[in-house]
C-alpha cells in the first residue's frame, strides 16, 4: 500500500475495484489515490564517438553503469532535468539537444518509471565525477560494459550503440 492515509483528511485508506484496478481509495472522503511512475531524465553525452557512462558508487545496481542521469522535480522540464543531472554528476554544463528515447523500466526497488534520454551538447566544465559514482569513463559501441544499469539505461545504451554502428 502506498498510503496508509488518505492524502486530504487523514483516514485509513482502504482497496477498491476502480477501472479494472485495485486503487486505494478513503472511505470517508472518496479520494482516490493514482499511483505514478517515476519520471526520470539522462543525458547522452558524445566524444568522438564514445558515449559517457558512469559507474554507480550505491544501491540498487552499484558498481554497474549508467547515463548521468536522475528524476525530474516537480518544477523543471526533464530536458533542463538531464542537463543539471550531468552538471551535478560530471562537472560539465550541457544543453539538452534533442529527445531520442523514452524507456519504460519496471525493474528499479524505488518504483517503476519511465526514462526521457536527451543527446547533451557539452559547454563547458571538466569531467569529474560525485560521490554518486566509483568512475567516469567514455565508452565506444564495441566496447561498452556489459553490467548497464537498469532496463531503461540498458535498452537507451543499445539503442545508441547501434545507431553508431549504423553510422
């Protein structure tokens, strides 16, 4: 259950059969609580045909690789999510350039969600990486880790490897 209480007045919240679902729903006031995935944004970060990867340095997945990538706050557009992601994770002030994928995950302990991957022209900074990270590291198609991260990362690391192969 993901609230004990309803939201608005505090009751226990109890199940129900709403639209083919089991919602939580309070008795007392009718609220019905809507679970949401997670929204989440990563930045494609390109050097000479190397993709940026980061090694997790935490749970779930750590030592395993992944995008500079995070959640989106409830205040900013997920392409402005991925740029301060990278800033935060890499030291280097990116502009998110253009969508290229969107990947459903439902394997993360922290809830289901849905991966918006932005290709990220790089302005300025030096590579470095937070305590987020064991390592930072550019990656070509060829020699990528097999230990990605997450489905959402996995599927948006294959898709880029073999738009490179493509190329």
């Amino acid at each position: 259950m993901d609230n004990q209480f309803c939201l608005k007045c505090g009751t226990r919240m109890a199940w129900k059969q709403i639209e083919d679902r089991p919602r939580e729903v309070c008795p007392a006031c009718g609220y019905v609580h809507f679970r949401q995935v997670k929204l989440a944004a990563a930045a494609l970060i390109e050097n000479s045909g190397e993709l940026l990867l980061l090694q997790r340095a935490a749970d779930p997945w750590k030592g395993d690789w992944n995008l500079p990538a995070g959640y989106v706050e409830v205040d900013e557009p997920p392409e402005k999510a991925a740029a301060r992601e990278a800033r935060e994770e890499t030291g280097l002030h990116v502009v998110a350039v253009d969508l290229v994928g969107d990947y459903f995950y439902s394997d993360d302990p922290r809830g289901n969600g849905l991966l918006l991957v932005f290709r990220a022209e790089v302005l300025s900074g030096r590579l470095h990486f937070n305590a987020e990270s064991l390592h930072a590291a550019y990656f070509g198609p060829d020699n990528l880790p097999e230990n990605i991260c997450g489905a959402g990362h996995r599927r948006a690391v294959e898709a880029w490897r073999l738009e490179m192969l493509g190329r």
